[in-house]
C-alpha cells in the first residue's frame, strides 16, 4: 500500500499540488488498503503495515491505528532509524518485525553494522525478520532471515534477463535472454 500510494503520488504530480489533497490521497490510500486486508487477510502468513514514510514516530502512530481498525499488520522499522524504535516493537510482542531501508545506507559496513544491531535484538525477543529490498546474496546468507524479498528480480526480468545464483563466484549474477531492449529496437 505504502508503495501504491508513492506511485500515485508521483502519477499525480504531487509538486503541483496542496498537503490537503496528499493527506486526502494518503487517507484514502490507508482505508482502501483497511478494506483489502480485512477481505483478503485469511489469504495470507501476515501482510504489512502502511510505512509511508521512514519517520519512527509516524510508523508507530501508523501501526497503532492500523490496529484499532481491526487490523494487524507487521510493522516496518527502516534501519536509519533510532534503534530503540526496532526493541520497542519487539517488547509489544511482534514476532515478525519488516526491515526497510538498509539499501539506503551508505557503503556495506553501514549496512552490516546496523543489521548487526538488529539481529541481536531480535533473537533476545525472539522476533523473526523479514528484508525489504535486500538482492546480496552475501547479506542474504549472512543473516538468519525469516524471509526475504526484492524488486530487483522483478526488475531484472522485465529487462529480458533473469537474476541466478552463480555458486562459482559466490555472487548474484544476470542472464540476459533477449536480442531485444525495452524499447522494442533491436
């Protein structure tokens, strides 16, 4: 939903317009997506919560008001924030927990160092993780992930390639099988 709502955004040409018709757009967004879950839920292991933007505080009020429309998301924590934010979740009792945002950290130290944090939180509450955004296979392996997803293979595919495993190297590696761009041009 959270990225839905960006896509409308920028279909909408979000610059040319007032913060009452965001905030009209994002309430909107925020209760169609109520309505999805609540028809859809028994469809799913556990769905998300509406983290439109990488603000703690927002996130959390978010998740809070998810649930009293009768909903129960897993919360995101985006990993630029203050990390009393992430145990916060876990003392609530959340036993999966989304981690966003450590694509936007600088360099692979940053990224470790952070997840680092996280995963020893995490199994002091017994939490579960899921990765948003996360194709390295290095950082795929190196944690114990609950699970894992990206949009780089979706991406990737759209392309006329396919993303694999190349054991031999030890990386994530591209496999184009087009003679044809996007464009249509050869």
């Amino acid at each position: 939903s959270a990225a839905s709502f960006h896509g409308l955004l920028r279909k909408r040409n979000v610059g040319k317009h007032k913060r009452e018709d965001i905030e009209k757009l994002r309430d909107s967004v925020i209760s169609q997506y109520v309505g999805y879950v609540q028809q859809h839920r028994g469809e799913w292991d556990w769905y998300v919560s509406f983290d439109y933007t990488h603000d703690a505080k927002i996130c959390w009020d978010m998740q809070r008001f998810l649930e009293k429309q009768g909903i129960r998301p897993i919360p995101v924590y985006h990993s630029g924030q203050d990390i009393s934010w992430f145990e916060r979740y876990c003392k609530e009792g959340y036993k999966i927990i989304g981690i966003g945002g450590t694509v936007q950290r600088r360099g692979y130290a940053g990224i470790r160092h952070a997840l680092d944090q996280i995963f020893d939180i995490a199994a002091k509450y017994n939490v579960k993780l899921h990765a948003f955004g996360i194709t390295s296979l290095a950082l795929m392996l190196m944690y114990p992930w609950y699970s894992v997803d990206s949009a780089s293979w979706v991406k990737v595919a759209a392309y006329g390639s396919v993303l694999f495993v190349d054991a031999q190297r030890g990386i994530v590696s591209e496999m184009h099988f087009t003679d044809r761009n996007a464009t249509g041009k050869t």
